[in-house]
C-alpha cells in the first residue's frame, strides 16, 4: 500500500509538470523531482530499517528462545537446588550437632589431657630428679672406676710379681728336687724316695737305711746318706730343712730309760738325724725335728710290709719364700693409688 501511494504522487506530479507552463513546470518539476528522489531514498531507508527490524524480530526471536530454554534450565536448576539446599541445610544441622557433640568430647578431652599433662609433668619432674641423681651417682662411680681401675693395675703388677715369684719359687724347688735326686742316686730304691708334693722335696728314708729296731742311732749306710744330702743343702741356704719322725702303732713291751712310747722313739731319732746333717755343715738354725710318731701312717698297719713302710723318716726341704711373703705383705700393707 505504502509503495503505490508514492507512486501514484510520482505519476500527479508528472502529469501536472506537462501542463504547467515554463519556468514553473520546470521548477516543480525539479521539486518533484527531489521529493522523489527522498521518497526513494527514505524507501530505501524503510527498507533497511525493515530488513534490520526483521533481522532483530529474528534475533529477539532466538533470544526469547534462548532465554525459555534458559529459563526452564534455570527452573530445572532450582528444582535441583533447592533439592542440594534442603539437603545441604539437613547435612548441616548433622553438621551441626556432630561439631556440638565433638566439642563437647573436645572439652572433656582438654581437661583428661590437662590431668594428663600435669601427671606426666609431675613424672617428668620426678624422672629428672631421679636423672640428677643417677648423674651424681655416675659420676662418683667413674671416681670410684678410675680407683678400681689404678687399684686394679696396681694388683696385676703385683700379681704378675706374685707370678714371677712363685715360677721362681718352683724352679727353685725342682732345682732342689734334681739336686737331692743326683746325690743320693746311689740310696734311692724302696729304702730311699725322693719326691715332690705341694711345692716341697720329701726325702722319706725307711727304718732298715737308718735305723736297726728300736735304737735312735743311724747306721753307717744311713750316715752316709745323710752326709751326702747335707752336702747339697750347704749349697742350698735359702731351704728350710724339716725332719718328722714316724713309727708303726707296735707299742713297747717294755719301756727303757728315756724312751717311754712310740713318740718317744720318733722324736729321738728325728733329733738325731738334724744333729747329723748339722754336723754335715748345714745351720742349726735352717733344721726343725719333730716326731710325728705312729699318727701319719702311708699304710695301714696290717701286715709286717705295711709297717715297716710306716716305719720311716721324712726329711721336708722347703725354699725360704721371703720375696714370696715380702709381696704378700706388700699387698696387704701398701697403700693402693688412690685411696
């Protein structure tokens, strides 16, 4: 409708520009002529804001469009939502009441662990109480290690001085043994026995060497016997020399002059064999004679063979041990380092 009204003026103005004459035709004609072209123009014009109109109809269209799908997505949404809220706000009231519960097990724990913590800190300071004490304790027992320690070094030397000692000592006695065995190599057999027992030399002489029955006197084999052995001792200063006298259990049918029993009779001829070996040049006061009488049997006294080894004279020889009993007594009466 619109384009044939501006048609219908464009042919008017047409047909009254012919009938007008000259210069006014002309000059409506040219009027008319640019009312056309704006006419023209502003159809274009329409028709462009048309086609925009139209594009933006189109455009609002899909946005309105967009906007229902976004809407019934956002009504979805809420649906959801309000679904999660109603179950986020259940979730937090749960929430809630564990917190509340948990604080309240939180306090009650706080104040166990605060009975707790000052019980282990009363222990604490117990324990380190007892910690000072052990300290002080340890350290006086390193003072007293360091003691034992140079008391200790101290013994091992003496010890090993001790050790030393005693090794001489049984050199000493072994050296005596061989020497007293070569002396009297001729003597020895069941009459003579020369041997060792706790670090001493027993020279064990029977009656039939020495002595006829019931006398005190040595024989001449006996004698030299002796002689022989006192020979070695002389070489020997440093050996005590013990003489025991020893009989059977025979009693006496009849007792004579000084001689009234059998202990009689030992110490009799233990007497006078010391006076023999000191005639053999030995000191007097190295000898020691005793009579043991029938007391220390090697035998029972059954048999004549048994008695007659009972019948018997033993001559101890033992090393003087005065560096042995100098360390000893060093050991007892010597002050120890540090004490």
């Amino acid at each position: 409708m619109k384009k044939q009204s501006i048609w219908l003026l464009t042919t008017a103005a047409l047909a009254a520009s012919t009938l007008l004459p000259g210069c006014v035709a002309s000059k409506k004609y040219d009027d008319l002529r640019a009312r056309q072209t704006a006419t023209e123009q502003g159809k274009a014009e329409a028709e462009r804001q048309q086609r925009q109109a139209v594009t933006e109809l189109k455009k609002a269209s899909d946005e309105l469009t967009e906007l229902r799908l976004n809407n019934k997505r956002l009504m979805a949404d809420s649906t959801q939502n309000g679904n999660a809220l109603r179950r986020t706000r259940t979730l937090y009231t749960q929430l809630t009441d564990s917190y509340d519960k948990l604080l309240r097990n939180s306090d009650r724990a706080m104040a166990d662990k605060s009975a707790d913590y000052n019980k282990v800190a009363k222990d604490l300071a117990r324990r380190e109480a007892e910690l000072g004490e052990l300290d002080a304790s340890l350290k006086k027992n390193r003072t007293e290690i360091d003691k034992l320690n140079a008391d200790l070094q101290f013994r091992e030397a003496k010890l090993t001085e001790l050790t030393k000692a005693l090794a001489d000592k049984d050199k000493a006695v072994n050296d005596l043994r061989t020497s007293v065995s070569n002396a009297l190599r001729g003597f020895q057999g069941t009459d003579l026995q020369v041997k060792m027992k706790d670090g001493k030399v027993y020279v064990s002489l029977s009656e039939q060497l020495l002595f006829k029955s019931g006398s005190t006197k040595v024989d001449p084999k006996g004698q030299e016997a002796l002689k022989q052995l006192a020979a070695v001792l002389k070489t020997q200063p440093d050996v005590n020399v013990v003489v025991e006298g020893h009989t059977d259990n025979v009693a006496f049918s009849r007792p004579a002059g000084a001689m009234q029993d059998n202990w009689d009779l030992s110490v009799l001829r233990a007497t006078e064999i010391a006076r023999l070996i000191t005639a053999g040049g030995v000191e007097p006061q190295r000898i020691t004679a005793s009579g043991r009488s029938q007391y220390i049997p090697v035998a029972a006294n059954d048999s004549p063979a048994n008695k007659a080894l009972n019948r018997r004279t033993e001559i101890i020889l033992t090393p003087k041990l005065n560096e042995l009993f100098k360390i000893l007594d060093s050991n007892s009466t010597t002050a120890t380092p540090g004490k």
